[in-house]
C-alpha cells in the first residue's frame, strides 16, 4: 500500500527535523550566555533638547532610541541575536551623533548634525524602516511631524533665526 511505503521515509524525516529542532533550541540558548556589553547601558550624560514641546515628542518617538542615551530597551532586546542587532545599530547611531551629549559639542557642530537630520528626515532614511516596522508604529513621521522637524532641523541654517542658548541639565 501507499501508506506502508511512504511511512518510513517520513519517519527518517520526522527524526531529521527534530534532531535539527533541539540543535536550534541549544544553540538559541547557548548564544545567550555570549556578553553584549552595550545591551541596557544608557550612559549618564542628558541633555535638554531646547526643542518645542511637540518637536522632543517627535524625536524621542522616533530617534531617541538609537541616538541618544535615553534607548528604551525592551525585553526582546535582551535576547540573542536580536539584542546583537539592536547593540549594533545603536552603538552606530550613537557614534554619529548622540542628543544627550550636545552639552559637549558647540552650537556649530550642533547645527550641522541637525541639517544632516533632515536630510535623512527629508529622504526617508531616518528613522529606519526596519525599526518602525513592526516594533515602532509610532515612530511613522506623517507629513504634519515632518513640517514641525524640519522647522526644528533647519533653525540654525544659514537664513534662519539664530538659535537660543541651549540648556543643560545635570546627569542624575
Ligand atoms: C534603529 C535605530 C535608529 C533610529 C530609530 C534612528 N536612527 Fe539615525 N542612524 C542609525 C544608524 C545605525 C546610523 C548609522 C548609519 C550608517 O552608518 O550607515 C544612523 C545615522 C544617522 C545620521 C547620520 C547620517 C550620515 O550619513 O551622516 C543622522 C543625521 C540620523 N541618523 C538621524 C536620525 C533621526 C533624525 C532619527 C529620527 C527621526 C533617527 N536617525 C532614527 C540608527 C537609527
């Protein structure tokens, strides 16, 4: 019959497939015994973004996360290898440029790091695709969050009204 010669293939199969599922079980958990030192570290320097109200909404929805020391870090950023993933992206925003470490840079380097931010705003780039979805449905900008950033983004471009003095606060 049919039955009787497909049965043993199927059970090779069968013990192919679950010999590869515990393989994938055992190395899903050995890797999470591999140190991620950056994975919940938020250094202590802040800075207040002399941002108006809904302009810092905007930004810690959609930026914070990768570009500051205020990263939220959900519990499935704890696990291997999506916390390798997110340590990396956020060790390379935070390079680029960090909002909680403005106090250390001058109004100059200040503005050019918020003209780059529009550009990336302005074509899409930033904040990344694969991080708004589908983790971040939040941090979509619509048309309207776009108009308000770039009022913000643009403010100490050459033309603009110059830009106040910023305000620090203390780490706590
Ligand atoms: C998921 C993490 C993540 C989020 C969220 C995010 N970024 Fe980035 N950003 C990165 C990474 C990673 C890089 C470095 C990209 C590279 O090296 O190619 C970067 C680079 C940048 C750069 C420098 C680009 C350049 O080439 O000089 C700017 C400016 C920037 N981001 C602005 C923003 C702004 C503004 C937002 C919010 C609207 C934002 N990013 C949200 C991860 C992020």
């Amino acid at each position: 019959m049919l039955g009787d010669s497909v049965k043993p293939t199927r059970s090779r199969l069968e013990r192919i497939l679950k010999i590869a599922a515990l393989g994938c079980i055992a190395i899903g958990l050995t890797i999470q015994f591999i140190p991620v030192k950056e994975i919940g570290n938020n250094p202590p320097a802040r800075f207040a973004l002399d941002a108006p109200p809904e302009v810092a909404a905007i930004l810690r929805e959609a930026c914070f996360d990768c570009h500051s020391n205020e990263t939220r870090w959900p519990i499935y950023s704890r696990i291997a290898p999506a916390s390798w993933l997110m340590a990396r992206d956020i060790h390379r925003g935070r390079t680029h440029f960090n909002f909680s470490e403005w106090a250390d840079v001058d109004e100059d380097e200040r503005n050019d790091d918020l003209e780059n931010c529009w550009e990336q705003v302005e074509s899409g780039e930033m904040p990344p695709w694969f991080y708004v979805f589908p983790m971040h449905p939040r941090a979509k900008l619509s048309q309207g969050d776009k108009l308000l950033l770039k009022s913000y983004f643009l403010r100490g471009a050459k033309g603009a009204e110059p830009a106040k003095p910023p305000r620090v606060t203390q780490a706590k």
